[in-house]
C-alpha cells in the first residue's frame, strides 16, 4: 500500500504536507481514490474560505459515489489546484502529487494532531 512516510493523514482519508510557509497541502490518499474508482469531478473550495477542522470543504465524485473531503484543521482556503479539478483522472493516476486545495492553519500544532503514516495503516486495516 502506498503511504508516504513524509505526510500526515485524517481518519477521512486526506492526505496533509506541511510546507516550509505553515500552510497545510490537502489532497485525497491512493487508498480514497482506489476506493471511489475513476474520478469524474472534482470540486473544490472558494479561496478565502475559513473552515472547521473536520468540516466539509471539497467535494470530489467518481463513477461510483460522490465523497466530501474534510478540513484536517481549523483555518482559510488559500489555493485551490485548479489543474486537479480540470482533470479528476490525475488523482487516481498519482494521489500524492494532485492535491486539492491548500489551507493556512488558524494552529500549526494541529499538524502534530493528524495521523502519522503508521497510524493511517492501522486506521484502514482497521
């Protein structure tokens, strides 16, 4: 299974960088998208955004079902990956490099909260 070492994970199946600014990389796990199937549509927040952490941001759907993508931390939208959302199947061809949106965090330390790559291993083998 393909679970990045370098990145943090929710319980609901988004993957999280943190990058060199503080701002939080958001974007959906290969194990999500293996599960939707081939992505068709991909929407994605309003930049400028505040969200709840936990709250629903993003949705993306496939041929399948239709699945909302969570705030992994309270704070603002600040980019949105507009490439991902005219092109869903990128996602499903490399889950890790197609992210979604971007959010600058209201507490950093909410980083160290989220899943390590072992705990999200365990969180799906359940």
């Amino acid at each position: 299974m393909n679970i990045p070492a370098e990145l943090r994970y929710t319980q609901t199946h988004e993957w999280v960088r943190l990058e060199d600014d503080g701002s939080f990389t958001v974007g959906i796990t290969n194990h999500a998208q293996e599960l939707l199937g081939d992505l068709v549509f991909i929407e994605l927040p309003e930049i400028g955004n505040s969200c709840k952490a936990g709250a629903q941001v993003a949705v993306v759907e496939s041929v399948k079902a239709a699945s909302d993508i969570y705030a992994p931390a309270a704070g603002s939208v600040i980019a949105v990956n507009q490439a991902a959302a005219d092109a869903p199947e990128s996602v499903n061809a490399d889950a890790y490099t197609a992210w979604l949106f971007r959010l600058k965090p209201d507490n950093a330390s909410d980083y160290e909260a989220l899943l390590d790559a072992a705990g999200y291993q365990q969180a799906i083998e359940g």
